[in-house]
C-alpha cells in the first residue's frame, strides 16, 4: 500500500518495465507491417506506403496509450485517496486494519502484526489527504509513452530510406528490430536481477513467434 507521499510525488521517468513495454509494443506494431511486405514484388511505392503507414500506426497507438496511460493514473490514485478517507472514517482501530491489510501484497500482509497495522494506520490518518487529480509529471510520462512508441517505429522502416533493394533492407530492419527486442530483455533481466542475457534471448524469440501471430491473424 502506498503512503500519501506516494500519491503525489513527483514522477519524471517511467519505470524499466513501462519504457520497455512501450518500446516492445511500438517495435512488434512497425514489424507487423514490414514483415507483411513481399519483397518478390513490393516498389518503392508500396514501400513508401507500408512505411507512412507504420509510422501512422504507432502514431495513433501511442496517442492512445498515452491517454490510457492518464486515465489510468487517474483512477489507481482516486482509488487510494478513497482508501485513505475510508481509513479516516474508521470508527474501530481492527477495520482500519482489515483496510490496511487488503491493500498490502499478501506476503507483507501476512507479516504485519497489530502494532505494525497500528502504527501504519496513525502515521496514514494523521497526514494531509492529497489530490487525487494529474499533476504536470504524469503529463510528462504519458508524453514519454507517446514519444517511445513513435520512436520504436524508426529502427524499423529506416532501413527502407537507406536501401534501395527491399530484400536487403527488409533483413536489416529485422536485424535491427530483433536487436532492440534484445536489449530491452536484456534491461528487464537486470532490472529484475535475473539473467539479462537469457531474458534478452527470450524476448527476442517472444517478439519473432508475436510478429509471426500477428501477420498471420491478418496485423
């Protein structure tokens, strides 16, 4: 559960799981296009298209995600300001820890004692209650959202401006691609102090069996 500062402080930066979400999704979305691409019989036109296209998606997607991602800060921090006025409300000290126990993961849960609920419950109904609406950093996340998802798209249809022979530019971008969803297993191992060259191996075979459902599902 967290404390009232926790609702208001300020974020610049989302976490590596957020940035390499945003940039594996914005990678697979650019892939599902170039890898529908034939290269027996595609021009510069059609590239041309397959390329305004993808960076259009993305475009589209990360506007859209960037306003899901507000909408959903919105709602998970109302819904602890509501947790906190019920916690004020309280009328019985083991119904403000029953509140307090639900909202922690079941392992801390389990562990917190009556004194340690207690002592969270006095520090909780003694601080201000904050705001529960958007602050400018949670406008400056959903900008980096949006800002991600684009930015993945170039790696991917760059080759297509340099190359002139699809077939070559198609194994460059797909090189490139399955690079970047290397490195971004490679930050989710490390981040998650696990093994980041296997989580790194992993998502890139993820993102090739992802691109191959996708344009077989008609992406």
């Amino acid at each position: 559960m967290s404390g009232p500062d926790d609702l208001t402080r300020r974020r610049r930066v989302l976490d590596p799981v957020e940035r390499v979400s945003e940039v594996v999704f914005g990678v697979l979305m650019a892939l599902s296009f170039t890898g529908a691409l034939s290269v027996a019989t595609a021009g510069r036109e059609e590239v041309r298209t397959m390329m305004l296209t993808a960076l259009g998606c993305n475009l589209a997607w990360g506007l859209t995600d960037a306003v899901m991602y507000l909408v959903g800060t919105v709602v998970e921090r109302s819904r602890k300001v509501a947790l906190l006025r019920r916690l004020v409300e309280a009328k019985v000290a083991e119904d403000a820890h029953r509140l307090i126990r639900d909202a922690l993961p079941e392992r801390l849960a389990g562990g917190a004692g009556p004194a340690a609920l207690e002592a969270l419950r006095q520090r909780l109904v003694t601080a201000p209650l904050p705001r529960s609406g958007l602050v400018w950093d949670d406008c400056a996340a959903a900008l980096e959202v949006f800002g991600l998802v684009v930015l993945a798209t170039f790696p991917v249809v760059i080759p297509f401006v340099f190359f002139h022979e699809t077939a070559l530019a198609l194994r460059v971008s797909n090189a490139l691609a399955i690079a970047a969803l290397f490195a971004g297993g490679y930050i989710l191992g490390r981040y998650a102090e696990a093994s980041p060259w296997r989580f790194g191996f992993a998502m890139a075979s993820l993102g090739v069996v992802l691109v191959a459902a996708i344009i077989a599902l008609g992406g």
